[in-house]
C-alpha cells in the first residue's frame, strides 16, 4: 500500500470514550462521555458500493475516518464516539491498517439528535 498524504489529515475530530455511569433525578442512566484527545483526520463519506458493504458488517456505515495511529494506550473501538464540529458518529470498526501502527482507517455511522442516520 502507498503511504498515505499527511496533507489530507485537514478535519480535526475528537475522540470519546464511555465515561463513568451517571443517573438522572429519576435514576435512569444517562451517558456519560470522556474525552480522550483531540487528532487530526481525513472524513469523507462513503461510495455506494462500500457502504453496502460496510452495512453487511454490522452497522449502516456512513463515514470513513483516516487518521494517525495513536499508540497502545489510546483506546479506540466500537464503544468510541468521534465528533466532527457539531456531528455524531458512532465507531463501527476499527482497522489498523496492514497492521503497522500508522494508520487507522474508522468506519462510523453518524448520529443525529433524533437517533441513527
């Protein structure tokens, strides 16, 4: 594979991760996030024929992020969320790409505030 352009890293997106339970004032759970960091990265939808295959994997995939390894102690997998501005998107895998640790190519599916895209 080439290597890829860091030029192309040009949105900057910031990477959550599950953060301790909390409760509402009826003791329902509500979400809680931790921000682990802020990296930049390549977004870009994707083309038909990969998001029908992305779907087949588990989730309707709508986005492809690329962006730099970020080390063993980062954690990124399908409990992550990244935002992008004021935009959602739920991880659905995470590739390290030819498993090299330089790269790793995220599908998501963006969120809406209504729910699933």
């Amino acid at each position: 594979m080439k290597a890829y352009q860091c030029g192309r890293l040009r949105q900057v997106v910031t990477l959550q991760n599950p953060g301790p339970e909390a409760f509402d004032a009826f003791r329902q759970p509500v979400p809680a996030w931790t921000t682990v960091g802020t990296f930049s990265a390549s977004v870009r939808p994707l083309a038909g024929r990969e998001a029908i295959v992305a779907k087949q994997v588990k989730a309707e995939a709508t986005h492809m992020i690329t962006m730099r390894y970020l080390g063993p102690t980062v954690a990124i997998d399908p409990t992550s969320r990244l935002l992008y501005g004021s935009r959602v998107f739920n991880v659905v895998q995470v590739t390290n790409v030819e498993e090299r640790h330089r790269w790793y190519e995220v599908t998501v599916q963006e969120i809406q505030q209504g729910g699933a895209l």
